[in-house]
C-alpha cells in the first residue's frame, strides 16, 4: 500500500517538476515551445507521454493484494477508505495533469491550478494516512 501511494507521490512530483513555473501568453505560444525539447511544454508533453498519469488505477493491485489477508467477515473498514482515498488521488491527479497545458497557455487561472495541486497533495496525503489503520485492523 504504501509502494502504491509513493507511486502517485512520485508521478505528482514529476508531473510539478516538468510543468514548470512559466506560463505561455497563449496556446500559439505553447505550441511553438513543444517544439523547443528544453521548454516546460515539451517536457510536461513527454512526461504525459513517458508515464501516462491519467487513469492510472495501479493501486487497485495493492488493494487485491491486501483483502487476500483478510475474510470478508474481519476486513478492516480502513481498507476500503483506503480504497477510496487511493481512488480520489487518482481522480485528483487526473485533474491536475488535465488542466496542467491549460495552464501552461494562461487559460487556466494559477489560484485554480494552485487549488488542483493543493487537491493531490491532501488526496495522497489522506490515503497515506490510511495505511496505519489497515495495519492496525481497524
């Protein structure tokens, strides 16, 4: 479980890394610098491409994983909100790289952007959290 939420960690932190801090004035802007691979648009482009975030459930392994230790009577209620919590990391980092180029070409406001990134950072920090108390059978 915890494997499975540093993998979202790190595709979110990758994700920050390549988007970068520049906006472009607009989407012809944005368009040309893909074309420049040491520009931010190209390399959040690649990133997309390399490690293809959205839709990522890879967490659902984990889950099948950790119900084989348990029988359906003394499953922990934590694990399903674990479940949850990974879900709504996914749905949340989708979000993020989704309106990340929007961004990139100012037609995405940096408060509202700021608002996607604050959402994955509390989504995997909440699943995070999880993990003690499916240890702990709760």
């Amino acid at each position: 479980m915890t494997r499975s939420v540093d993998h979202f960690a790190t595709l979110f932190a990758l994700g920050v890394q390549a988007v970068g801090t520049s906006q472009y004035p607009n989407a012809n802007a944005g368009l040309s610098a893909m074309e420049n691979p040491k520009s931010e648009a190209s390399r959040f482009r690649a990133y997309q491409l390399t490690f293809d975030p959205i839709g990522d459930h890879s967490y659902t392994s984990a889950f099948n994983a950790v119900s084989r230790f348990y029988t359906l009577q003394d499953t922990p209620n934590s694990l399903s909100t674990w479940d949850v919590d990974m879900d709504n990391v996914a749905v949340a980092l989708d979000k993020w790289v989704s309106n990340a180029p929007d961004w990139q070409i100012s037609q995405l406001s940096t408060a509202k952007f700021q608002r996607l990134k604050v959402a994955v950072i509390v989504a995997i920090d909440r699943a995070r959290a999880e993990i003690s108390d499916v240890v702990q059978g709760r």
